[in-house]
C-alpha cells in the first residue's frame, strides 16, 4: 500500500463505509456522517451513518463467523495480531497525521498513540497462547475436574474520541486473542482511525465477519438493540460514567459480561520532600497528555502548603511556554479541544473558580480564531469545592490548592465518586506505601506521571468503572470459565 504523505491523502486513503461482514458497504439509505477537523472548525471528510439495520446486520456477521473465530488455532490469532502490529508501526507516521486531523493533538502524541495501539496488538499476539486450564483431582480423591478456557462470544465495543485507535486496540486485541467476534460503534468525532485500524486487521488475516465496525451520529439508538440482543454476551465501553450507567442498565437484560473504563478525577499529591523539579516534568505528562483530555489526567493538584508556591510557579512557567496551534504545524505541543461544547466546559470551570477566588498564574481563556483552542491554564488558591476540583475537565486546566498533613492529603483525595488513578510524589518510600494503601484508586503513578501500559492492568474503582483492559488480567475479560467433572 503506497504511503499517504499529505493530509488529502491520509484521509483519502481510508475506507468511508462501514466494515460489515468483512466488506465495506453504504449505510442502509446512504446516509452520512461529517467529520470534522478541530482545529479549523472545517469538514474533512463524510462516512456513512449506520442505521439500527445496518448494526444488526453487523451483529449477524458477528454471530455467524463465532464459530470459525473460536476454532481459529491460538497461534493463527496470534499472528493475525502481530502481522497488524508491523503494519501499524510501519505505517505509524501515516496514521499519526490522520489521528491528528480529526482529533487535534501534535503529530508526534498522535504517534505515540499509534504505537502504544500497536503495543497491545502486539502483547495479545502472545496471550493468545497462553490461554491455560486446569486438571485435578477433586477434594475427595473420587473425580477429576477439568477446567477449559472459551470465547465468551460476540462482543460490542463502544469506544471514545479521545484515543481513538488505542482504545480499539485495547479491546480488539484480547478479543481477538480469547477467539471472540466483535461489533465496533467508534467516536462519531474520530472514526478514521477506527476505519483505518479494521481495514489494517482485515488484511492481517482475521476471518470475515469476526471484526465490524459501525460509524454513526447517534451511538444509543443504534447500539441500544444489539445490547438487548440475545446473541450478544459482552459489553466493553469507554467514556463517560454518565453514559456508563445507562449502558449498565441496559445490559442487564441480558446479563451480560460487562467492562467500563468510564470518568476519572485524578489527584497529584506533591508531599514537602518531594523532588519539585521532577514533580512538574510528571505533572506535565499527567496534566497535559492529550491536551488534558484524558481519563487519566491529572484533574486535581494537591501541594504541601511549604512547596505550593514553587510548585505552582514551576508548572505555570512551564505549561505557559507551551505553542499553541494546529497540531500539523512544527512545534506546536498543545492542539485544540475536541469541538466547541468542551472548550465552552472548560472555560466555564475555569470562570467559576476564578469567581470565587482562585488566581490565574497563566492562560485562562479562550484562543480567538478558527477551531476550538483553549490557553494552558494554571489556577492557585482554588476552593476545595470549587467545580474544577469536583468535575472532569478534560482540558489544559491544572488547579492547585494545599494541604497540611498525609492525612489531609489523602481524605482530599478520595473526596471523590471517581477511582481511576492518581499520582503521589515523595522521596519517602514508608509515606509512600501508606498513601498508596489508603488511596481509592485502581492505578497510582508513584513519582512518574504515566500510568499507560499494554502489558499493565488498566482499569478502576468507584464510579470510574469495572473491569481490567491490558496485562495477565486483559484476556480475562474475553473468556468463559467451563468446569466438566469426570468420575473415576
């Protein structure tokens, strides 16, 4: 395949149907979805727009190819999964630029999106053969147990725009390792890369009908049948705790397999014998990855009250040097929101705190002209109870407030309903375990602000969700546990 070196033909080199049985078709009708480019505020491109026929019509393929797909040999899932990898990685500067264009970032995270996507691949190339049972006898010395792995079956995954092909690949590549078929509905925001990702996994070799992908303006009345769908058995969604729990509720009438990585408000705890220096190189990775649009992101600055002042100055020095422009252009590390209704969320936040108090050290509003860009903001002195404190930002927002003791520090933490990660900076290993122990999160970044690991269980507690994508654990969540006893 020649390699697209112009944004034209990046986009042009992706399919705009949906991906149905292994073929790319029109949507019933022909109708269309437009996507957008955030940092112009322009059209780049249409795909179709599914409609509930068209997403049962994938649910089908699904069911049928169940079979071929569980009884494909591990090793031949395997390599399905590795020949993609070296196909993503091979083509990662291609994509790169595609990502950028529909989701906003810099050029280069949107390549370190693509190979962290690719990393799972490649981690779930080997899990698929390391899908073990068990064969003992029973308690009694009567019988023999046998326990069998098996695919759980047809899977639905919905995910978000913010990652947009790592948080397929997160999904698609222990599905495809446990032997299951899959329905994909992607972002309507982004779903390029989705449609770039399926075609990449097609030509790798995955049976026809094991993986579809259905792009649409609107994900719940499309997804909502196939949730209530007898053929399926597992739900797997990314994004909002909101839209979590009605997924939740749906999927309850069939009692399905179910796993959320749903909303985050993660705490940075900066204790007083911290490495300040190294405190603000992870806070720029926990804050501002991504723009701050992500689950992980930093949301909320704890500090020592002996080191908040120099903390605060330090990142405020650091996140208002930041360019700010159209993630294409040459050294440009912040890109713009996602579309207007996020930018007008943060720059709510940011006003209200700012009502009540709190002081802008940098940024702080809006950047004027096309697309959705927002100034790398800093706020000190934010009331605890502030909204920026309680709410998701998923923006460039970071605000700071202090406190006076561990304790402080940790009940100011857990002040939350979310649970997905946080950060803890200290020199003292002994404080370090104790805050670890007593934080209510599923992931902690000890003095490193990156948490994201193919070969990790991510996932977390709380309102943030249930379920473990990645790691020994990620498979898990594709499988079924059969016991057969064997009387002697």
């Amino acid at each position: 395949m020649a390699v697209a070196t112009t944004e034209q033909s990046a986009v042009d080199a992706v399919p705009k149907g949906l991906f149905i049985g292994g073929s790319w078709r029109d949507a019933t009708g022909g109708g269309t979805l437009s996507v957008e480019d955030p940092s112009t505020g322009t059209e780049l491109t249409q795909v179709a727009d599914a409609t509930v026929d068209d997403a049962k019509a994938a649910l089908t393929a699904a069911s049928e190819a169940g079979a071929e797909m569980a009884a494909l040999p591990s090793r031949e899932r395997g390599e399905i999964l590795r020949r993609a990898y070296d196909e993503i990685v091979e083509r990662a500067d291609e994509l790169a630029l595609l990502m950028t264009l529909e989701m906003g970032k810099p050029v280069a995270e949107s390549k370190a999106e693509i190979l962290y996507a690719a990393d799972f691949l490649h981690w779930f190339s080997g899990e698929a053969m390391r899908i073990t049972g068990d064969f003992r006898m029973n308690e009694k010395g009567t019988a023999r147990v046998l326990v069998q792995r098996q695919p759980v079956g047809p899977c639905l995954f919905i995910t978000p725009w913010n990652f947009p092909m790592a948080m397929g690949t997160r999904k698609i590549g222990p599905a495809i390792a446990a032997g299951c078929t899959m329905v994909v509905k992607p972002a309507k925001q982004t779903p390029l890369s989705m449609l770039a990702l399926a075609d990449i996994v097609d030509r790798a070799g995955l049976p026809k009908g094991a993986l579809n992908v259905v792009t649409a303006k609107s994900s719940g009345s499309v997804m909502e049948p196939l949730i209530r769908d007898p053929r399926t058995r597992k739900l797997s969604f990314t994004g909002s705790t909101e839209v979590g729990k009605v997924l939740i509720e749906q999927s309850a009438e069939q009692v399905l397999r179910v796993s959320m990585e749903l909303g985050g408000n993660a705490p940075f705890l900066v204790f007083e014998d911290a490495d300040l220096d190294a405190a603000v190189e992870g806070a720029m990775i926990a804050k501002m990855r991504n723009g701050g649009e992500a689950c992980t992101s930093a949301n909320r600055f704890h500090v020592h009250e002996s080191v908040a002042d120099a903390f605060a100055e330090k990142l405020a020095e650091k996140m208002g040097a930041m360019q700010v422009g159209r993630g294409t252009e040459e050294g440009v590390t912040l890109g713009p929101l996602i579309d207007d209704d996020q930018r007008g969320k943060v720059a709510e936040l940011v006003d209200e705190a700012v009502s009540r108090g709190a002081k802008v050290l940098c940024g702080g509003s809006r950047v004027d002209g096309a697309g959705y860009f927002y100034e790398p903001t800093v706020l000190a002195g934010v009331p605890g109870d502030a909204r920026v404190f309680t709410e998701e930002i998923f923006g460039p927002v970071a605000p700071v407030t202090t406190f006076s003791s561990d304790d402080e520090a940790i009940a100011a933490a857990n002040r939350t309903e979310y649970g997905l990660v946080a950060y803890v900076y200290t020199r003292d290993v002994k404080r370090a375990f104790r805050v670890i122990d007593a934080l209510e999160t599923g992931m902690i970044g000890l003095n490193q602000g990156l948490v994201s690991n193919a070969g990790a269980p991510f996932g977390g507690v709380k309102q943030s969700g249930f379920g473990r994508e990645g790691g020994f654990e990620g498979i898990d969540e594709y499988l079924e546990t059969k016991y057969v006893a064997m009387a002697l």
